[in-house]
C-alpha cells in the first residue's frame, strides 16, 4: 500500500459515530500535529492553523469525521439488542451487516438480523423491513448475557467494512469515506502545502455530529471565524444499471465534484469559478453537479456563519454512500488534492475580498 491507500484504510477503520468520534479523532490529531498549531473547539472538532506568508485571509477547510452508525436502544430479555441509527440510513443495506458495539469492556462483534425470511407471509415478503424491526445479535440467549459481555443502553455501534483495494488497484472499497475521505484529501493537501508558500493562514477543520444536524460545523465555525472556506465531502454517484442517462451525471473516475446548487445551500459564485476556472488552466478534470441533492453538509451551516462566510463544495464520488460498503475512486482522489492545493495558493486579501464584491 502506499501513503495514501493507508491514510484511508487508517481512517476509515477507526471508529467515530455521531457524538463518540474519540478513536477517529486521536488519529486525525496526531497527523495534524506534524502540520501546524492544534486545537478544538467545545463539541469535539478538531482544529489545526498553519499561517502562511500573512495572518489573513483565514482559509477554513472543513471535513466531518463522524460516521453514519447507531446506538444500542434497548436489550430484550432474550438477549437481542435493539438499536437507534445515527445518520441517515436506507434500511435496504442494514440486514446481514455486521457491527461492532462499543462498551467499557471492549469491542462486542455481532449482526444485524430480523425475522427469517422462510416465517415471513407474502404480505410481509413482498415489503421492506424496517429498521424498528431489525436487530443486532451478538450471540446471546438472554439480557443477563448481553450484560455481562459489557453492552449497556446508549453505548456507540460501528459498522464493520474492511477497507480493500480492488481489482486494477485503482478502486477501494470500505464503510466511512463519507466522510473520512474528505478527511485524507484535507490532511494530503495540508501535508503538501508544508513545501509551499501561501498567502493565506490555513485552518483545516474535522467536524464533529455533521451527520446528525452540521454541529460541530456551527460550533467550530464560530472558533475559527474564517474569511472563506472549502468543504471536503463525498457525494453519491448514480452511474449503476438500472439509473437513466441524466441520473448518470456523475461518474467515478471522472474527477472530484464542485456542487453549484444544493437545497442547504448556493456556493458563492466567484469561489465556485474559481475552483473550476483553476480546473480548465491545470487540466485536472472535475465534474459539475446542479441537481437536487437531499441531506446537507457543514457548508450549510458555515456560510451563514456572522454576517456570511464565501463557502463551496468540493467532493468526492462515491458509490454506495452511506451503507457499510462504498467506492471510491483513486483518479478523483488524487485529482481533488490537486485543485485544492492549486486554488489554497491563490486565495491571498485581494482575492477573497473579491469573492464579496457586489
């Protein structure tokens, strides 16, 4: 594996569900530690401000480390645990999985289960289970051994997803690039900026709870007070049998993604052309999407932080997002590290003031 296949199977593996990112969290700490002055906010975010040849503008990246999971809701005297999700869910992907619940004693391995298909009647066969009435099983015949193995309501449940390169070495496969793949693009860029001169103080941000409401985007936002920022996420790609041509838009391995239009929020336009303009002058290829896009990320929060913060979208494709087994590409990966660190070159006073000029 090289630098990169390792980032991303260090960071997808860890876990870190909405409000329990210690373990993802310690990670990303250690690697930002090599690359500037490291601190947090209140919630958990993890902040890291590397000034560069001036004190201003502040130039926010942000990249959510939690990931979609769930939480143990109640344990039935048999012994099955009932859980809450965290994140959003499609319940079609959750059956067959395997988790792991993390307690005080250490790592509980176990399944998600529901009534066996072959006690289902043509009613039930014909619908899609839902998640209330799914299960995780550790292998236990009753609460007291559920107990004693250590599980207690409320603790955290990860997914499991072995991160793997795949055939051709080009595509990886694991649970968590939404958004630790954000996370490595931010951390190759931050490393590759070490060796150049920027006119600009770089503050790149892993967010915590994004996936249950952009909170830790609110609260670090506020910390870190910046005059510009680029969000670094994964975003679902529809180029699968059975979605149409116009469904088909966004392809893996056609480049990272710059959004022009979202429901949460409209990328400043100057930002967004100067992503794309940096793009056209450097040959690396990007893909442009302007369709409805459900769910947000920490850019809605951001770019109404004070009186309004100039803010695009930068992702990733990837397919099968949010489900215990995503794609991502390594063309798109590499190709976003490089827009990113060509545009984070350009974003001197002059420049981000002009992003506000009406």
């Amino acid at each position: 594996m090289d630098e990169v296949q390792v980032l991303l199977k260090e960071l997808t593996q860890a876990g870190g569900v909405p409000g329990h990112e210690d373990d993802v969290r310690r990670l990303l700490q250690g690697h930002l530690r090599q690359l500037g002055e490291v601190g947090h906010d209140k919630l958990g975010s993890v902040i890291c401000t590397k000034q560069g040849e001036s004190a201003e503008p502040r130039v926010m990246l942000a990249a959510h480390m939690d990931e979609i999971g769930f939480m143990v809701s109640h344990i039935t005297k048999d012994g099955f645990v009932r859980f809450a999700t965290l994140g959003g869910w499609w319940d079609h992907v959750l059956l067959g999985q395997r988790v792991v619940i993390k307690t005080k004693k250490g790592d509980v391995p176990g399944t998600i289960g529901a009534k066996p298909p072959h006690l289902l009647s043509d009613e039930e066969r014909s619908k899609m289970v839902a998640n209330k009435d799914m299960y995780m099983d550790i292998g236990a015949t009753s609460r007291e051994e559920v107990e004693e193995a250590g599980v207690r309501v409320a603790d955290p449940i990860v997914p499991v997803g072995e991160f793997t390169v795949l055939a051709g070495g080009r595509s990886y496969l694991s649970k968590a690039f939404d958004d630790r793949a954000g996370c490595a693009v931010m951390l190759t860029a931050m490393r590759r900026m070490s060796s150049i001169a920027h006119p600009n103080t770089l503050l790149a941000v892993a967010t915590v709870q994004e996936e249950v409401g952009l909170r830790g985007a609110r609260t670090s936002v506020q910390t870190v007070n910046p005059d510009v920022a680029i969000i670094l996420e994964a975003t679902g790609v529809g180029d699968v049998p059975g979605v149409g041509e116009e469904g088909q838009a966004l392809r893996l391995g056609r480049g990272p993604v710059i959004t022009f239009y979202r429901q949460d929020m409209i990328p400043n336009l100057p930002l967004r052309d100067l992503l794309r303009d940096t793009a056209e002058k450097h040959d690396i290829p990007v893909q442009i999407r302007a369709d409805r896009i459900r769910g947000g990320t920490d850019g809605a929060a951001i770019h109404l932080h004070g009186s309004g913060v100039p803010t695009v979208v930068l992702s990733l494709p990837v397919r099968y997002v949010h489900s215990h087994s995503s794609i991502m590409h390594r063309a798109d990966f590499d190709a976003a590290v490089d827009l990113l660190t060509g545009v984070l070159q350009q974003l001197d006073r002059k420049t981000v003031s002009g992003l506000t000029e009406w």
